[in-house]
C-alpha cells in the first residue's frame, strides 16, 4: 500500500514539472503553443476565459522617442551622435478606452454571458502583453453552464471578430490576479507581468449588475411566480 502511495506521488511530482504553472494558475501563457510545458485544457470546470475579447490598446501604439542614435565607424572608432527626435505614432486607430465607455463594455458583456447561467466573478484583463490583454475571465455557479457559455460563444463574434473561449483551470483567482496594481508602489513588472491587471468597472455598475442577476434568478426559482404566456 505504501509503495502505491509512492508511486503515484512520484507520478504527481513528475506531472507538477513538465505542467505549464502559468497556464494551469492564469489560464494563458506568453509561449502559447511554443511553451516546453504542457498545455492541457480540463474536461470540464466553472471558468471559461474569452481570449482577447475586449479591443484594449497596446501601450506600445504610441512610443515617444526624445533621441535618436547613430553610430559611425572610423579608424576602428565609434563614436555615437544624438539628435532630438518627435514622439512617433504606430497605431492611431484604436485610441485609450474612457471610464463611461468601459462601464458600457462591461455592462454588455456581463448581461449576455449572464444568459448561459450565473455569474459568480468576471474579471476583465487590461495587460499590456499579447496573451492577457483583453481577456474575459467568467466563473460560473455550475460545470455546466461553462460547458454551454463554451461551445455556444466558439460560433459568435464580437465586435466584428471571432470569438475564442476555452475552459480553464482557474477555480481561484487569487493566485492569478496580480496583487501589486492594487499597492501604491504598482506592480514593478508593468506591461510584463504574467498575472492578471484587473480592470474593475464603477462600484455602482458592479451593484446593479449584481442585484438584478439576483432577482433574476430568485423569481426563476420562485414557484408561484409563473411567466405570461
């Protein structure tokens, strides 16, 4: 009995090693499918993440630059030459998203993901690198309402682009949020950080959205409160 008891710790320990830590705690890695770690979505879970849904823009869009730097070679010297350069643009399309705009977002997401089934978290991504960024986190009070939020939303779009939503393994998000934004000091690792920037909506938002999938789901349980016909 204690061999078999080693073993399958062995099996364990073995596993915990060739997993993808990020992948399993954050439900996204910056390797993707390049990782060396194993990538292994679950069968079934209460969390789905909607990848890349909400259109954030890259930090990276606008660059200011103050200097520019050029180097020459004579006489196996190099010397480095400095001149005064304009802040340059890459990306004027997608300009920052406003507190009101974000609200009516997160308003629109919340109520239709709330038709699959109800919504025990939703957490928005506003990373700044390319595998969180825009991300759409949502846990559900059941399997099988994220089963059927899953494979419905893999055939709609959003916004004028296709939806890509898988379950994952996040049951806490307090190992995948990241801890630091909420300090004074900030997170150190910025746009490079691997765990979730949380953007929250308005405290008010939040409630309302709250309360009313409340009472939507006490007069659904509710037997003497039948529907019209």
């Amino acid at each position: 009995m204690d061999r078999r008891y080693q073993q399958r710790n062995q099996y364990h320990r073995q596993d915990e090693k060739e997993r993808c830590l990020f992948y399993y705690k954050v439900g996204v890695c910056r390797h993707g499918n390049k990782c060396s770690k194993s990538h292994t979505s679950p069968n079934r879970s209460h969390t789905i993440v909607l990848l890349n849904l909400v259109d954030f823009p890259r930090n990276a869009d606008v660059t200011t630059s103050n200097t520019a730097t050029t180097t020459t070679d004579e006489s196996d010297k190099s010397t480095q030459e400095t001149k005064p350069n304009k802040p340059t643009t890459k990306n004027k399309s997608t300009p920052p998203i406003d507190d009101k705009e974000y609200d009516s977002i997160y308003e629109d997401l919340y109520i239709e993901l709330a038709k699959y089934g109800r919504i025990m978290e939703m957490y928005i991504c506003d990373n700044g690198n390319d595998h969180l960024r825009g991300n759409v986190y949502v846990r559900y009070s059941s399997e099988q309402n994220a089963r059927d939020a899953n494979n419905e939303l893999n055939t709609r779009w959003f916004n004028g682009k296709p939806i890509y939503c898988d379950l994952t393994h996040i049951h806490d998000f307090g190992e995948a949020i990241c801890r630091k934004p909420e300090e004074k000091s900030g997170c150190e690792r910025g746009d490079h950080c691997n765990f979730m920037h949380i953007r929250k909506p308005s405290p008010q938002l939040q409630t309302d959205l709250e309360n009313a999938q409340r009472k939507k789901f006490q007069l659904n349980s509710n037997p003497y409160i039948s529907k019209r016909a």
